[in-house]
C-alpha cells in the first residue's frame, strides 16, 4: 500500500466540502451515471474502464447510454475524468467498483471482473481510501472475495483502508427515478467502513438505507430482482393457463388489480431480459447450493420465463397456420429487440432468442428498432429495417415483443396482414393475436 503524507483535511471535512476525489471503476449502465451525479455534485470523479472506447467516449463528451444524453456533459469539463490506468487510483479518497457480474453457462456467477478490479484496485491503494463494491454480486463476496484481496496489499480494514458495499438499483430509461432519487442501501465490513461509506453516497442520494452487515445488502440486492423474477414468472404461466381456458390473461391481472391491497400487477411476455432479473436470483440459489438448500421457486421460475419465447414462436406458427400458411418462407417483421421498451440494451433479450427459433424455421426474418441499429446473432449481422407502413404492408406477420414509444405514436396496425402481440399493446382486431 502507497504512504502519503497526512491530509491537511479530514475525509469527513473532503466529503462534505465536496472537494474529495472520487473514482468510479466500470464506466457501464452503472458506473457512468453514478460518476456523472457525483461529478453534477461537485466532486472531482475519475472513471476507470479497460474498455478504451468507453473511456475515449467520456473523454470527448460522447452518450452511449440512455441514461446520459449528450446534455448531461454539460458543464462537467474539469470535474469528469476517464481513463484506462489503475495508477489514477492512488489519487483518489474513494472509489466504487461497479464491474459487471455475467452468469456462467452453468448459472454461475462470473466473478472475475469483480476479482480483476480489486486486484488492481490493491495494487495502487492508499492509506486511508473507502473501497465500495457496487456490483450485484452473491451473498458473501464483499468480505470473502474483495476483502482478502485488498488486506493483500498490507493494510488492515477500519483502520488503513475502509470497505463497504452499496448495491446499483439502476432501472435503464427510468423517467421517474435516477440515481438520486432512488433509495440507497449501504453496508460495510467496520462501524467505520459503514459509516464513511453512507457519508459518501448521503452527498448525491436523498435517501440512505443501512445495513448490518455487507451480506444483508448482497441479499437484499438478489431478493428484489428474484421477487421480479417470480412474479413474472407467475405472470407468464397465467398467460399459458389462460391460453388453455380460452380467456385473456391481461383481464384477469387487470381485475384482480382492482383489489385494493395485497396484490401487485405483473405482466406476461416473450420472456426476461437485461443482466439483472434474468441473472441475479441464480446467484443467490448458486450461493445457497453451498449450505446444502435447493431455491425450488427460483429454479421453477426460470424454466417459465426461460420457456416463453418459444410459446411466442408457437402462437406465431399457429396464427399463420389459421392463415393457411407455414413459418418457412414467410415473411415475419419483429418489433424489438431491446430487452425493455426506450432502451439500447439487448443483454439476455427474448427478442433474440425468438428471432433465432423463427431463423431455423425457415422465415424470411427482419427487424425493427429504433434503438437497436444492427445486432449480431449467431455470427450474423441484422439491420433494423424503418417503421414504415410499407414496412408493415410487406410482411405476411408483424410480431410485437418490445414496445418502444414509437411503435405506439406511430401505429401502423390497420396496414398488418396478421399482428401477434406479445405485450397487450396492440388494439383487438381480426388481424391480432394476443398471448
């Protein structure tokens, strides 16, 4: 661990004054807004990423997110920093390490960013720095994994160097809650570590949530999304009761919602998407496989998500045969691919896997989404075609998945041969089929 002479100032008098450097590790749909509310905030924030494009974006003031249009780099020139060097951490009072945590072919979390990160985190430490991990992770990581990493460098935690641990709830396209608004949960290893930490993230978050211990948090985290999770998952295997009953599974949600307490809406689709709702309750029944427990429910809801895309490919197959035609050589137009309406982001979209049963189908497939230019699927390049009505007229079926705001200001509807809506957005016609 880096000595350096005793600040003039106290962390707390830095933290306060707005005058503490702060350093964000990971400048993705995590990191990149929160160095952008603590750089807004008055802080001196360097972001850190091994991707060079990403840091050459924030360093010529380019938006690759939705969250941060180009307008937010507004006035924020000498107070947002990028760069790919770990040796900028040596001048920093505090850090977040908000890396990725992908899921393992075999529903394992990945935790090498995580380990990467702290390593050379380590490596350029200093005396005195607060180390946050923010990366939805299992239960355990802060103290198991990135703790023994950092101690490696020499210091002893609450003393030399103090860790905590804030979980992301970032909700990409959120109009309504940002990173400020949107209650902060924060643990850490030491009093202290907790301390400092709900010290640092109270300067750009309204309201501060603390926890136990670091593992509360990291359960906590998984417990929101796996809730999401479930209850989509009941959301879709209504959709597939109701289809053998022959009533709408939107009405019956939307009459139950009347019920004014003890329920609350969710809705069927092609499936889950994003690197969150998909993936996190696995880390949590991975963890737990440890202590000799079966998460049944969270198994369970994974095969009825993970099953909707092809129940989509099926009621496609089944309105075209109604129309007298097979999937092979039919014309199909798929609207969205993004895993959520306003998004940029196709991270474990069902779009995709829809797209790849109909292209072994046989279909003649394109796509259209405003947010999604071109993709890559199974080695192939797609391009999004316009949302035209000529569009729409040329296809033999129009699919729904993802309901971007421009498919529903700019409805083409009446000019679609067949429409399968798979997101109850569509109006009831001859030519609809809802699941």
């Amino acid at each position: 661990m880096t000595e350096v002479a005793s600040p003039a100032t106290t962390f707390d008098e830095r933290i306060a004054s707005r005058h503490a450097r702060v350093g964000i590790v990971g400048l993705g749909y995590a990191g990149l807004p929160l160095a952008m509310t603590f750089a807004e905030a008055g802080f001196d924030v360097t972001g850190l990423d091994v991707n060079e494009e990403r840091v050459r974006a924030v360093q010529e003031r380019r938006s690759y997110l939705v969250d941060v249009p180009v307008e937010r780099y507004g006035g924020l020139e000498e107070r947002l920093h990028a760069t790919t060097a770990y040796e900028a951490v040596a001048d920093l009072d505090a850090l977040t390490i908000c890396v990725p945590t992908p899921l393992s072919k075999t529903r394992s979390p990945d935790l090498s960013y995580i380990v990467s990160a702290a390593e050379s985190v380590a490596t350029n430490m200093r005396d005195g720095q607060l180390i946050v991990l923010q990366s939805t992770t299992h239960p355990g990581t802060t103290e198991e994994i990135v703790l023994p990493t950092l101690e490696r460098s020499g210091g002893r935690v609450g003393q030399d160097f103090f860790l905590g641990y804030a979980p992301e709830r970032v909700d990409p396209g959120n109009k309504h809650y940002s990173v400020k608004t949107t209650p902060k949960l924060v643990a850490g290893v030491t009093a202290e570590c907790l301390r400092r930490t709900q010290l640092l993230y109270s300067q750009i978050v309204e309201t501060i949530i603390p926890c136990s211990s670091p593992m509360v948090a990291e359960t906590a985290k998984l417990h929101e999304n796996t809730f999401r999770a479930v209850n989509i998952a009941l959301a879709n295997e209504l959709a597939l009761m109701c289809d053998r009953l022959g009533i709408s599974a939107w009405e019956v949600i939307e009459a139950a919602s009347t019920k004014p307490f003890g329920f609350l809406p969710h809705y069927p689709g092609p499936g889950l998407g994003g690197d969150c709702i998909p993936v996190v309750p696995h880390f949590l029944a991975w963890r737990l496989r440890e202590y000799g427990y079966s998460a049944q429910l969270i198994d369970a809801a994974h095969e009825i998500n993970a099953s909707m895309p092809l129940y989509v490919v099926q009621k496609i197959s089944d309105a075209l045969n109604d129309a007298g035609r097979p999937i092979k050589g039919t014309r199909l137009l798929l609207l969205g691919m993004a895993y959520k309406a306003d998004v940029h982001d196709t991270r474990e979209s069902p779009s995709l896997e829809v797209m790849r049963q109909l292209l072994q189908r046989g279909g003649e497939i394109s796509y259209c989404d405003p947010w999604v230019p071109q993709l890559m699927l199974d080695g192939q390049l797609h391009e999004s075609v316009e949302w035209t009505p000529e569009q729409v007229r040329q296809a033999d079926c129009v699919v729904m998945l993802t309901q971007h705001r421009q498919f529903l200001e700019q409805p083409f509807w009446n000019e679609a041969k067949l429409i399968v809506d798979t997101r109850n957005v569509v109006p009831p016609g001859a030519n609809v089929r809802h699941i």
